[in-house]
C-alpha cells in the first residue's frame, strides 16, 4: 500500500488555506506555484478535495478555493479519503477457499466460514490507522508546522497567499 503524491499536495497546500480570512479565496495556480508543484495535479486533488466537502470553489475572476469546514473539523483521514478513495487498502481474494487439499465437507465451518484471519489482522490494522489519522487535524498541522518556523518565515507566507 502506498499514497499517492495527491496526499502530500493536498495537505501542504491546505495548510495555507488555514488562516486565510473568510471569503478570500486562493488561486490553485498560486497554490501550485508557491509548492513548486503540478498546476494541473494540483487541480485533480482539489476537485477531489471540493467533492468530499473539504474545500469549496470560489467562482470569478479572482476566484479559487477556500476551507468548507473549520480546520478543527478537517482530519488527515478526511484527505486521505479524499484523494484515495474509501476502498479497504487489503482486498481479501478468499484463496483459503482454493486450497488444494481442501475438503468442505470434512473441515468445520470455523475454518471455512468464518472470517479469513488474515483479512481481519489487516483490516483492523487499517482501522487503527484510519483512527489516528482522524486524530490529525488541520489545525494541529498548521499549529505544528508554525512551532518549527521563523516568525518572519510564517509572516512572509501569509504575505505572499494574500497577495
């Protein structure tokens, strides 16, 4: 299992959006050019990211995207899902059920109809990591990432998304 490079793009940019005032809108263009990212990836994500109610698009000409929900409300998982899909990352083929020696008459159920328990390992493992990503939160990451910069560094990004 691997994510995408959606993931990061996604989430580095919203952190800019985090302390954008209400009805100011960022530009994916801006967005994309201040990361040093795909402008036309970039916009792949956001679509993505519009249609799970993470961002909402600003029509116009000085149109672009803002935050749909607080920064409190948005979690690492929400983006994940976003941009990945909610399909389980383990897919179970049930090969247990090709074996060659099997015999359903003979085995009991609990082996045969039960849940396959490597299914069930790796679907609770994603499940607990499905938990603590919703535990991130926007807000923590920008509270984080402002934390580890220079004041004049944070000043100067906010300078620059509000053009």
């Amino acid at each position: 299992m691997q994510f995408s490079i959606g993931i990061e793009y996604a989430l580095h940019c919203l952190i800019y959006m985090v302390n954008s005032p209400a009805g100011k809108s960022i530009g994916i263009k801006d967005l994309a050019t201040y990361q040093g990212v795909s402008e036309t990836y970039l916009s792949k994500v956001y679509t993505k990211l519009r249609k799970s109610g993470i961002v909402k698009s600003i029509p116009g000409v000085n149109g672009g995207y803002e935050l749909a929900r607080s920064p409190e409300e948005i979690t690492f998982w929400d983006v994940v899902e976003a941009v990945e899909g909610s399909s389980p990352f383990f897919q179970c083929a049930e090969i247990r059920q090709k074996e060659l020696l099997l015999d359903k008459e003979e085995l009991p159920d609990s082996y045969t109809k039960c849940p396959c328990l490597i299914k069930v390992v790796m679907l609770e493992a994603e499940e607990e990591m499905r938990q603590y990503l919703r535990g991130k939160t926007l807000a923590w990451l920008r509270e984080s990432v402002e934390n580890k910069l220079p004041a004049d560094h944070l000043q100067a990004m906010n300078d620059w998304f509000k053009g």
